[in-house]
C-alpha cells in the first residue's frame, strides 16, 4: 500500500523559504496527483496546492498563489512544496495526501478527493 511521509519543515522567519518534500513509500507516485494542505490545531484544513500525475497542471489555493510552487520528480518518487515569502500565518502542520488514479485530472482542492496523507510536518513561520 502506498504510504507517503512529508518532511522538510522547520522554523523560518518571515520572508524566508522552506521546502517540503512528499516521499512516497510501497509503490510508485508517478500516477497519482498530489495534493499538500495544512491544518492548525481546532481550525478546519486547508487546502493549498495540487499537481496533477504528470506534472502539466497545478492549482494553488489564493493564500499562497505566488508565494509556493509544487513540482514533482517521479524518478525519486517524491512530490515539493517550495514556500517563499513566508509569512506567520503560514505556520501549521503541512500534510500531503494523493489523489485518484485517472487518466486525466483537474486538481480540484477539494480535500475529501484525496487519501493516504502522512503524519506531516511543522511549520513555523516566527522571528
């Protein structure tokens, strides 16, 4: 069973950079699309960017368009999240999570589309 792990998180000050990696274990990624959302505890997730299986389209949610960027290199089975211009209310436990198997995707943030998210990684966005 795929099984994915995010890391890369860590504390950054305002402005600075991060960037998360998604690392898919027990199967491959390359057919899947990814999504990252992040979550702070007692408010709801929130979705943030999708790539599609093949790379060619992405979605980012309007909180960090401009800002993150997600690329993916199936050779290494592992799906990015660059972050730039952080900001504190960046800061959250970031997950990513895979979609279906399809032909095509759209990558809707639709959140209940996705399934097998990791155990995350903190993020923390303070002077």
């Amino acid at each position: 069973q795929l099984q994915l792990a995010e890391s890369g998180g860590g504390l950054a000050q305002p402005g600075g950079s991060l960037r998360l990696s998604c690392v898919a274990s027990g199967g491959t990624l390359k057919t899947y699309p990814i999504v990252w959302y992040r979550q702070v505890p007692g408010k709801a997730r929130e979705a943030l960017s999708c790539i599609d299986a093949s790379g060619e389209t992405t979605n980012y949610a309007d909180s960090v368009k401009g800002r993150f960027t997600t690329s993916r290199d199936n050779a290494k089975n592992t799906v990015y999240l660059q972050m730039n211009s952080l900001k504190p209310g960046d800061t959250a436990i970031y997950y990513c999570a895979r979609g279906p198997n399809y032909t095509y995707w759209a990558c809707p943030l639709r959140l209940r589309e996705y399934t097998d998210w990791g155990q995350g990684t903190q993020v923390t966005v303070s002077p």
